[in-house]
C-alpha cells in the first residue's frame, strides 16, 4: 500500500464479460414457479427481494477498497465485478415486478433490511471486515450455483425465472475468487477472514430464513406438514443443501482455502451458452462487454483504418 494506485486499468490477464438479462419476465407467471416446490420457490425469491441491496453493498465496499488496489488486473477484476453485480440488481428487480403481480408483500422487509443490516454495518464496521464479509457472502452466493447448478434443481422451473437465476448463478461462479483476491491483496490474515465469516454468515442465513417464512406465511402454507417435509427434502433427503452447506462453509475456513479449487467454471459456460443462443437469446454483453468481445486492433490495422 505504499505505491500509488494507477489511474486506467490495462487489458486483464481474464476477463469477466459483464451481460444484461433481456428475457421476458411474464406478470402471468405462477407464484410456485418451481411446479410443486413452494420452498423452494419462496427460498428464491426470498433471494430476489434480497440481491439488489446486497449487490449494492459489494459495489460501495469494492469501490471504497479501489484507491488501495494496485495490482492492474485485479483491478480491472473490480471493474468488471461491479457491473456483472450491477446487472444482477436490474435483473432481480424486474422480478420484483412479477412478485408485486403475483400478490406478494415483500417491500418494507427490503427497506428494512437495507437500512437495519447493510447500512448500519457500513456505518459502524471498518473496511477491511466490510471487505471480509463480502468475501463470505461471494463464496455463499458461489457455491448456491454450483448446488443449483449442478444437481439441475431448476430443471422444471418456470423457463424465464430458471433463466434469471442460472445466469445470475453462472456469473457468481465466474467471479467467485474477486473479493478474496482483494482481501488477500489488502488485508491477507486469517483473523479477518474469519471475522468476516462470523459477521456474513449468520446475517445472510438469518436474513434469507426470514424471507422464506415471509413468502410461504402469504402463500398460507406455513403451517401444513408438507411444507416441512418439503425443507427436509431440500436441505436432507433429497438436494442434501443442510450438509453441503456446512461442507462448503468449513471449507472457506480452512487456512489454505481458495474459490479456483473448485472448477466450476465449465458449468458456469455451459449455461451462458444456453442463454446466449437460439431460440432463446436472453443474455447479450453491454456495451462494456462488447468493447472487451472486440478483437483488439494492431497499431498497424488502427493507421489504416484511421486512413
Ligand atoms: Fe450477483
Ligand atoms: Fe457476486
């Protein structure tokens, strides 16, 4: 941190391709959009109302660190990082518009949320732990799209709503190692990782429980048997996301831990090929996305095209 930051940020050594979710995201669209699992439904869109304050969060916290990042392609990582969540935000919030249709009350719990939780934090917790936390809540949002993903939970989903979550699950496995790496580079000890970890965690479960209830309270189905047997089926007998999520959880903790250990990244490409081909073109790189999908142009092909 003694060296001054540079001020333009030169081509990556990767590249994060930052993309605008353009399908069309149907008002009709039944409240169970997973057929038959109302959980899980209500798990996710517990998950929309959430993101865009969450996604917030990251971005003032990676913006704040900026100014202390010298290392160009970690740099240009956060660049890139902060518009991939941008776009999530856009997208998560068109959602909003078809829970708002289907009935559901949802906005004073955000609003409250966003002041009582992410606000409040960035008011009273120094950088480096802000930095930490958002490092935890990357590898949670990371390793929920490698379980989606991978065990194909939204198979029968709702086709827009299963594509607005896989995108958003793709991008997040593509990005997962930024916030660490900016961590490392910043504040490297495991102390404030771990601290991080204990602030993130208990928040973003505790934070998604309460949604979750909220969403099936208004669907009245709280209280019926098979509800439950129904979180027993997610988080046990059938996706087992109760100990896979401890398994990924104690995994970030390990002294030696980094999110490339995990090679994810062919699953997150699969499903941007998906949704980024016919028939159904529902991702398309922004204008940032398209100058970085531009071949560069040689000195020599410049002169003659300014010519
Ligand atoms: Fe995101
Ligand atoms: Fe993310």
């Amino acid at each position: 941190m003694t060296t001054k930051p540079t001020n333009t940020c030169p081509p990556p050594m990767t590249t994060l391709m930052p993309r605008q979710f353009v399908a069309p995201l149907a008002q009709h669209t039944p409240r169970h959009w997973l057929p038959g699992n109302p959980v899980v439904s209500a798990i996710l869109n517990a998950y929309t109302v959430l993101v865009p304050a969450n996604e917030n969060f990251y971005i003032r916290t990676l913006k704040a660190c900026m100014p202390r990042v010298h290392e160009a392609n970690t740099r240009w990582m956060i660049v890139n990082f902060v518009h991939q969540e941008a776009q999530h935000g856009v997208g998560h919030r068109q959602h909003w518009s078809v829970l708002d249709a289907q009935g559901y009350r949802f906005r004073r719990f955000e609003k409250w949320v966003d002041v009582l939780t992410f606000k409040t934090v960035e008011r009273i917790v120094p950088l480096h732990i802000r930095l930490s936390a958002v490092s935890c809540i990357e590898h949670i949002n990371a390793y929920l799209g490698y379980e989606f993903l991978q065990q194909n939970i939204l198979e029968t989903a709702d086709p827009s709503v299963r594509a607005l979550f896989e995108w958003h699950f793709a991008e997040e496995i593509e990005h997962k190692h930024v916030t660490y790496d900016v961590l490392r580079e910043l504040a490297g000890g495991y102390l404030v990782r771990l601290l991080g970890a204990l602030l993130a965690a208990p928040i973003f479960y505790l934070l998604m429980t309460i949604g979750t209830l909220k969403f099936l309270r208004q669907d009245g189905l709280l209280l019926k048997a098979a509800t439950w047997r129904q979180f027993g089926s997610h988080l046990w007998r059938a996706n087992h996301m109760a100990l896979r999520t401890l398994r990924h959880l104690w995994n970030y903790l390990r002294p030696g831990f980094h999110q490339n250990q995990l090679d994810d990244r062919a699953l997150a490409r699969h499903v941007i090929e998906r949704y980024s081909t016919t028939p159904s073109i529902w991702l398309q790189p922004t204008a940032r996305g398209q100058q970085q999908a531009r071949p560069a142009v040689s000195g020599a092909n410049r002169g003659r095209d300014a010519a």
